[in-house]
C-alpha cells in the first residue's frame, strides 16, 4: 500500500514533468515539424494531438514490455517499426472521427509515425523504466504535446482567422499559417515554461530541469 | 611652488670625475632617481636594459594621455640638462644611439634651437602615442626603450653636481581646478597641498593620480606626491558610466596599437566557452587601454582582452602539455 | 545524366532549405547544431539515408497508389527506414565499433529524419531515376550541413548575458528559426513547399 | 577642503562618440528623407514616421516592465527601426501599417535577444518582412504619383494606385519611366526609398561619420550590379538592366540602411565584403525567383542569418580560423575561460 502511493507520486511527478516543466516541444525541441507545419487550426491540432495520444501508449507500452530484451543497437530500428505499427490503428480512427481534416493535414498527420517524441521516448525512456513509469510518462507526454500544439494553433487561428475551430471570419491578416508564425509562437510559449521552471526554482521546490539537449 | 617644512632636505653627494657607466649607474642609485614613466628606479631599469641590449634609448618628453602636459613642459624647460641626462643613460647602457621623442613639430623645433645635434622623434598626439611610436620603430628594425624626460634631467643634475633627485613636476588639471597648470614640486608633498594651489572647487567627486588613461583614484588627500606622480586631475564627476551590448564598429579594432581584435576577444569570452584559436595576437596587449577610451558602447575591453590572454596561456600551456604526452 | 543529377541536386537543396524553414527534420538540425563536431557525420548519414530512402520511395510507390496506399504509405516509409537503419547498424557494429560507438546518435536520428525529409520530397517527384536519386540525396545532405552550420554559429548569439533569462537558449533558437523561415517565405510566398 | 571623494575605476577619460550619437546620425540621415515626400504629400509621411517610432519606443518599454526592469529608453536604437520601418511602407498605407511591422520588429526580433546590438537579425528587415507576408496588397499598392495629391494627415484616403518600376520590372516588363527619372524620387514606391540622390547623400555622411561601413555598401551594390548585367530580367542592354535594377524598390535604401547596420552585420573588413557580396546575391535571386516585388528585406534577414559563417568562412581564408572539427577543443579550454570569468 505504502509503495502503491509512493509509485503514485512518482508517477504524478514524471506526468507533470512531461506535460508541462519537460514539455517535449517546447523544452526538447522534439517534434518541431507538426507543431510548426500542421498546427495552424484548432482542428488540426486536436487530430494531431489525438494521433499522437492513440500512437504514444500502445507503441510506449510495447517497447516497454520488450524493449529491454533486445540489443542497443537495434532498439532504434524497433522503436520505428513500433511506432509505425501503432500508427496505422491510430490513423484509422482519425479518419473514422474526422475524416477531412486529416485529409486536409495529409503529410503532417502521416509524419507522426515518425515523430521524433514518440521515436526518442519509446528507443531511450520506455526500455530503461518500469511499466507505471513508462505509462504516466506517454501520459505527460501526450497532454504536453497536446497542449503545446493547441496553443500555437489557437493562437495561430484566431490571428488568421478571428476564430477557433474554423468559426472565424476574417482575421488581423495572413500569414499565420505560415511555419515562422508557429516557430515564433512556439519560442514564446517555451520563454513561458522556462520562465515558469526558474520561478519554481527560485522557490526552491526543485532545482531548474535544465535546458534542452 | 614651495615645499612644505618639515620635509628631510636629502643630502648631496660628490659627483663622479669621470662619468663612465658604472659611475653613472651608482650616481643614479645615490640620487634615488625614479623614472616617471613606471615608477621604477632608473639603476635598475638602465641595468635591465644593459642586459637586453639596447638599440635605441629614447627619451618620453611628450605626455601621451589628455590633460597632462608635464614632460613637454620639462622639455621646454630644460632641454640641455635632458639632452645631456639622455647622454649618460645611453652610456650607462650601452645603446648605440638616442632620440628625443617630443609632442609636435613646434616641440621639436623649440628643442633643436635650444640644443642642436640631438636626435629627435615626433610621436603625434594619438593616443597610445608610445606603443604606437615603439611598434613603428621595432618594424624598421630598431630596439627602442624608454626613460622618462624627467628621469634625464634628474640623471643628468646627479652626474654633474652629485643633487639627488628631490623634485618632480606634476601637471595639475581637470574640470574641477580653474588653474591647469605644472607645479614644480618637492617629492613627499602631500597631493592635497598640490591639488589647493591650484584653486580646486568645492564639487571635486573624483582625485586621479598617475595618469588620466591608466591612472588611480586616490581619497586620501594626504598621500605624498612620488616621481611617478606625473599628473593630479580633480574632476567633478567620474566618466559616464554608459554601457551598451557591443555594436560591432570596430573602433577598438582600429584604435589598438598591438593589432589585437578587442571585441572578438570580448565575444569570445562571453560566449563561455571561448576557442583560443580566435583570440588573434591577445598576448601582446601593452594595457594601454586605448579599446576601452574609444568605445562607444564604454564597454571595459580591455579587462575581456586580459582574460583572454589568460586563456590562451593555459591553452598554450595544455596544448605544450599535450606535444610533450604525445 | 551529370548535369541531372546537379539539377536535381539544386532543386532538393532549394527544396530542402524551404521544407527546413517549414520545420520538417527540424529537431534534428538543431540537435547536430548543438554539438558542432557532429554536423559532418551527421550530415554524411542523412546523405546516406535520403538515398536509400528515396530509393525505396521509389519503388514502394506503385504499390501505394490510391487511398489505402495514401492510408499505408507513412507506415511503410518509416519501416523500409527502419530497415535500412537495421542493416547499417549491424553493419557498423559489427564492423567498425569504434565509429558506432562514437556516431550511434546521429546514425539513428538521421534514419529518423530522413523518413521526414523524403517523404514529401518522393510525394511530389514522380519517376526518379538513379542520377536523380543520387542528386537529391546529395542535395538533402548539403542542406541539412548548411543549416546545421548556420544554426551552430547562431547558438551563440542565442544565449548572451543581456537577453532576458527566460528566452536564453532554446526559446531564442525558436525564435530565430522563425526568422529564418519568414526569410525563405519570401521565395514561396504563403505557400508550404 | 571639503571635498567628499569617491574612487572609480579607469579610464577617467572617454571618447565624446557614443552609441546613441552614432545612432543619432543614422536617425538624422533618415529624416533628410522624409523632405521630398513630405513637399510633395503634407504631413502624411511625417505622421507616418512618428506614430511608427512612438510604436517602437511603448514596445521597448512594455518589454522592460514585462522583463522586471526599469524601463529605460536605452540607446534609443528603436528611433531608427521606427523610422526605417514607416519608409519601407507607402505613403497612402493605412497608418497601423507600419506600427505592426514596428512591434513585429522590436518585439519579436530586437528585445528577446537582448537590444540593439546583440539581435542577431535587423528588425526592421524582420518587420518589414512580417508587413509584406501578412498584407501583401497593403504594401504593393503604391500611390499614382502622376496627378499632385495631397494627402490627409490621419485619415485612410482611397486614392488611385499604380504599379511601382519594381513591380512591372517583377511582370517581365520595361517600365515606362527613363532611368534617369529614378532620381528625382518622383516614380511610385515606398515612401522614403525613391529618391535616390538623398540615400546617395545620406550614404556619404554615413560613411563619413563612420556609422556605416561602406566596404559592405560597395560589395552588395557591386553583386548587385554584376547579376543585373548578366541576368537582365527585361529585354534590354546589360547598361539599361543594371540602371533599373539598382533605382527601382528598395534596394538602394537597404544597400544603405539596412545591410550595414552595424549590429548584424560582421566586424572585419573581409567577412563585411564577403556578407554584402552575399546579400546582393540574394536580393537578385529574390528578385528573380522571389514571390514579392520587393525581396530585399528577405535577402537582409538572410545575409544576416549568414553572416556568422561568412565571418567564419573570412577567418578560414585568412588561415587563422581553426577547421570545423577543432570546435571540441575550444570547449575543453572554455572551462577555464569561464573559471577566468568568474
């Protein structure tokens, strides 16, 4: 019981940490590319975020589970092949809830079989820790990658298009489609978290999680 | 300007019959004779430049820092008494010819006049107006060295007539003062009794000594004025402490005399983790401190070219290391 | 066929630079950016990679026509990627520990990123031949060299004691990436490559 | 004597010339072109130059409140961003125009890395850019400056446009106007970037006051020149391609203002060859291959993302620059530089 509870905070802390003071984009600099490319709407964040969630734990899981059996030089390899087993169901039942927005994101939803997140978490973190660990991890992650990519892209639509989930009219002007809005959007949001990590830090809670890479 | 009493009259001594190097040399160590430049005693510094072996011995009768005018003025006033001090350094030395490197053309005209058949440089008024002239001479191939104008006369009073070395001139100046002028005054004068001659007013925040460039601030009024006491400068109020992110104008790049890239080195060493392989030629930083006067941004560079040069000695050191391991 | 293959080599650079400023394989760019050494391996293994990779677009492409092709085809570039990574990875482990052990981060991530990079790029060309192969993996190479160079001189101006603390470091990156894809908009004027 | 002294540090004596009055010139030298349009258009052009300054000034100032400071106007560097910005836009462009490009640029490019000085970018160049991808029909539509038009201070006027040289130089097109007349500053363009006798003489005094480099001027307009020559993009002799090339947009105006800002652009005489030669190269690509008509604020932002390897790349031909490699080196010594630091 007594570790029951303390696996629990463990696991409240690696959640909090992968949703918000290690958020993978905007810390790790990992998983630029959808965050940037796709991320110019509401809608197309949510499809992102819900691919990434429905790839993230059964891939996490499975290298979880066996990771560890194979040889490092090969975990890489395993980890893709995971990845992009994962992504197909996923996929499906993104076209399944909304089928034209992922057709509308087209490349960006295919690259996140690829997604560099996922990748890194599931060939480095998954094989190394045990299961609650690896699960609240992909949690974190997921509401990390989730938020950070719902915020560029309400932001980015409500500067194009006046609106959230495509109910704008006429936004301040173009352009915030564009990558440099989301590159930009995205340095001041990370700004913002590691503003929030020193302050945590000032206060002595924990000392700073650091810079990325 | 007269000297406080109770002020030791040093006593005189018998001067050489025969001024020959060693004579000289011992008449400088009985004279006490400081060189105003560094603050050296003359004996010693002509006994180093024997040493190293001297081309060129060149006398510094221009004041190369603003607001200071004393050696011109020692120049002006005794121009045979330094020609002829300048003559026994030479010999005390060994350097095979001498030069007078004086302020401006007129200098150089009034000295001639008074004493023909002497060697003379004019260095211009650009700051570092000595690294400048020196590294202009070591590339035509000269071995110049430097002693002080006044450090000549006093040479030249202690060969002759055997008198110490027991005045200097200080030039006193500054925004705070309403008399710029030199004071000719006995060594062991307190500065604040040179600082009142001059009529300084009540608003003076700032007592600089030494020199205007490289100078140090002093507080305490009652510290002795020395023969490296070359100027007292009582200003209102200390330099405007601006200070901007470098621009990148390259100022200091043109102002250095040792062709050193200030603010690279400054970049460098900002950057944390500085590459010692850019740090072109830091080494040779004469601390003239030019980089920090002509900074727009009044940005300390020449402290950044110090660390730097630093680094590049342990760097160079390691690297030796490593030759020596491999 | 030379002159082909630099065409296409220029037309991938181009291309490369514009999908680099849109952000694809742009985690690691910035990865090899921070450790300078690492850029000519690194960039080395993306040549590498791209070439196997659009090869195996290539021929992965007539089987992946239509919509379950359009459903499929992420999958299986990331596999036929996968692959390729396995074999060289054995390869060099088995063969040239030393240079594994030294490059393993690299070699993976650049199998990583160039499933990012080929994936539009082999979208949109149709019939590549050998020499335009060869051409657009030389191409994706010296692009990603070039904007990892430019990135690894940028680190420095992107943390100085001036800036606020906050921005030091990656934030300011961020920010300069967006610059610098603003810049490469000026080519394609709104349109993502 | 009662004097209360206080000790300082040297030198006790510092050169009159500092950034602000560096600035200052490149300000005054910005204002000597506002002259023409404000004859020949009222008081719009002023309005323009001064709502976009004020803009530049609240965005430093809010960044310093933001940031915990105490708001300081600091070098004032955001004068000349301001004014730089208003005279890339045109003169019938709604006011709030140059305004956000003026945010843009101080917001986002200047106050983050730290001011003036330390902005790897022109922030300008950056807003200006910003400006042409957000409201590309705001920027293009230029005022037909054939019939005398005055124009109301404050208010938006719907006026008759009319296509600048650049844009019918952009449609493959000769323009209509004799490359002499590019002179005068009478042709449509953006506000303050017509009259090339001014920028000529604002380039001099520049040069003169040393707060622009004119080996990085030289080089671009050179690149510039020679590409022009070789690939004229209208049918017509290399000498009549290069004329248009070098009058129209804004090239002339950013050959000046913009690529030799002193903070990005490089420090040595080589690398400042090597970086000017580099940015008129990329103005004519854009200029060929661009998708706006004036390209030279994205060739500015390049050039300056650019300009660190260019530095780099003139250190390496000068032998002194050690190879890509030895980057690890400098780490493993940069532990003691920092322990001198500290």
């Amino acid at each position: 019981m007594n570790r029951d509870r303390l696996h629990l905070r463990e696991t409240g802390a690696i959640f909090r940490n992968g949703a918000f003071f290690r958020n993978p984009v905007l810390v790790g600099a990992l998983g630029l590319y959808p965050a940037a490319a796709g991320a110019f709407g509401l809608k197309n964040a949510a499809v992102l975020a819900l691919l990434f969630a429905l790839t993230a734990f059964p891939s996490q899981i499975l290298m979880c589970l066996f990771g560890m059996f194979l040889p490092k030089w090969a975990r890489p390899a395993a980890a893709l092949l995971a990845t992009a087993a994962c992504f197909l169901p996923a996929s499906a039942a993104a076209r399944a809830l909304m089928p034209r927005t992922v057709a509308g994101l087209g490349l960006t939803a295919g690259l996140t079989a690829c997604n560099s997140v996922l990748y890194s978490r599931a060939a480095e973190y998954a094989p190394e820790h045990i299961l609650p660990a690896v699960v609240a991890d992909a949690a974190g992650c997921s509401v990390g990658f989730a938020g950070a990519v719902c915020a560029v892209a309400s932001l980015r639509e409500l500067w194009t298009a006046g609106g959230l989930f495509g109910m704008g009219s006429g936004g301040a002007g173009a352009g915030g489609d564009l990558p440099f809005a989301g590159f930009v959007l995205m340095g001041f949001l990370a700004a913002a978290v590691r503003w929030a990590d020193i302050r945590r830090s000032r206060r002595g809670v924990l000392p700073p999680s650091g810079r990325a890479g | 300007m007269p000297a406080p009493g109770g002020l030791p009259e040093p006593k005189s001594f018998a001067p050489p019959k025969r001024p020959g190097a060693s004579e000289i040399l011992s008449a400088a160590l009985r004279a006490g004779i400081v060189d105003e430049l560094d603050g050296a005693p003359l004996e010693g510094k002509l006994r180093r430049f024997a040493e190293r072996g001297v081309g060129l011995l060149l006398a510094c009768a221009f004041d190369e820092d603003p607001y200071v005018s004393g050696a011109t003025a020692v120049l002006r006033g005794s121009a045979a008494s330094a020609a002829s001090g300048l003559r026994f350094a030479a010999k005390a030395c060994g350097a095979g010819k001498t030069a007078v490197a004086t302020l401006s053309r007129r200098e150089t005209a009034g000295f001639s006049r008074a004493v023909p058949g002497t060697a003379v440089l004019v260095a211009g008024n650009r700051y570092p107006a000595r690294d400048l002239l020196t590294r202009r001479l070591r590339g035509s191939g000269e071995k110049p060295a430097w002693v002080g104008v006044q450090a000549c006369v006093a040479l030249a009073e202690a060969v002759k007539r055997g008198r110490p070395q027991r005045e200097t001139v200080v030039t006193v100046a500054g925004d705070g003062v309403r008399r710029w002028r030199n004071f000719r005054v006995r060594i062991g004068t307190p500065v604040g009794d040179v600082l009142k001659a001059a009529e300084p007013d009540e608003a003076v925040r700032l007592v600089v000594i030494g020199s205007s460039v490289t100078g140090r601030t002093v507080r305490d009024l009652s510290l002795p004025v020395t023969a490296a006491t070359r100027c007292v400068i009582a200003l209102r109020r200390p330099p405007a402490e601006r200070s901007f992110p470098c621009i990148g104008c390259g100022r200091c790049q043109r102002a250095c005399p040792a062709g050193i890239l200030p603010w690279l080195a400054l970049r460098e060493m900002e950057s944390g983790v500085p590459d010692p392989a850019r740090l072109f030629h830091v080494e040779d930083c004469t601390g003239c401190g030019a980089c920090g006067i002509i900074c727009p941004s009044g940005i300390d560079l020449e402290a950044a070219v110090r660390r730097a040069a630093a680094v590049r000695l342990v760097a160079s050191q390691e690297g030796g290391d490593a030759d020596e391991t491999a | 066929m030379f002159a082909r293959m630099l065409t296409t080599a220029l037309l991938a650079m181009t291309a490369e630079s514009l999908l680099f400023s849109g952000g694809a394989g742009f985690s690691r760019v910035l990865r090899a950016a921070r450790r300078p050494r690492s850029i000519l391996p690194y960039s080395l293994f993306v040549t590498l990679f791209s070439l196997g990779s659009a090869g195996a677009g290539v021929l992965l492409k007539p089987h992946l026509a239509g919509d379950r092709g359009e459903f499929l085809r992420p999958a299986a570039y990331a596999a036929a990627a996968a692959l390729m990574y396995l074999a060289a990875a054995w390869l060099l482990h088995r063969f040239a520990p030393a240079f594994y052990g030294r490059n393993e981060g690299p070699l993976a991530l650049s199998a990583l990123n160039t499933v990012v990079v080929a994936m539009p790029w082999v979208q949109r060309i149709f019939g590549f031949g050998l020499s335009q192969t060869v051409g657009y993996a030389l191409g994706t190479g010296v692009s990603f060299f070039l904007a990892s160079l430019v990135l690894s001189r940028a680190g420095k101006t992107c943390s100085n004691p001036d800036m606020p603390e906050a921005f030091s470091g990656l934030p300011a990156e961020l920010i300069y990436v967006g610059i610098l894809s603003l810049a490469f908009t000026g080519f394609t004027g709104g349109r993502v490559f | 004597m009662r004097m209360k002294l206080r000790s300082a540090l040297p030198p006790f004596v510092r050169t009159e010339e500092s950034v602000p009055a560096m600035l200052g010139t490149t300000a005054f030298a910005l204002c000597a072109l506002l002259v023409i349009p404000t004859v020949r258009f009222g008081a719009r052009p002023l309005v323009m130059a001064a709502v976009s300054v004020l803009t530049g000034l609240l965005c430093e100032l809010l960044f310093e409140l933001l940031r915990g400071h105490v708001p300081s106007v600091g070098e004032a560097s955001f004068a000349v961003t301001g004014l730089v910005t208003a005279m890339l836009v045109p003169v019938n462009a709604p006011l709030w125009l140059p305004c956000a490009a003026c945010a843009f640029g101080v917001l986002t490019v200047k106050m983050p890395f730290g001011g003036f000085g330390r902005s790897p970018f022109n922030p300008a160049a950056a807003g200006i850019a910003f400006a042409t991808v957000c409201w590309p029909k705001l920027m293009f539509s230029y005022l037909d400056p054939s019939e005398p038009f005055s124009l109301p201070p404050f208010a938006d006027a719907a006026v008759k446009s009319a296509q600048s040289p650049a844009a019918v130089l952009k449609s493959g097109l000769k323009p209509d106007i004799l490359p002499l007349d590019l002179l005068w500053g009478t042709a449509a363009g953006p506000l303050g970037t017509t009259a090339a006798l001014v920028i000529g003489a604002c380039a001099l005094l520049l040069f003169a006051r040393r707060a622009a480099r004119w080996e990085i001027t030289v080089c671009f307009l050179g690149a510039c020149a020679l590409l022009a020559a070789l690939f004229p993009r209208i049918a017509c002799s290399p000498m009549t391609s290069v004329k248009y090339e070098l009058l129209t947009g804004s090239l002339l105006f950013c050959s000046v203002f913009m690529v030799t800002d002193p903070g990005t652009s490089p420090h040595t005489f080589p690398a400042g060859c090597l970086y000017g030669a580099f940015a008129g190269a990329a103005l004519m690509v854009f200029r060929h291959f661009g998708a706006y008509e004036q390209g030279a604020c994205f060739a500015v932002l390049l050039a300056n993302a650019a300009a660190p390897v260019l530095e780099y790349a003139a250190e390496r031909l000068r032998g002194q620059a050690p190879p890509l490699g030895a980057a690890k080196q400098g780490t493993a010594y940069g532990r003691e530089g920092r322990i001198h630091e500290s």
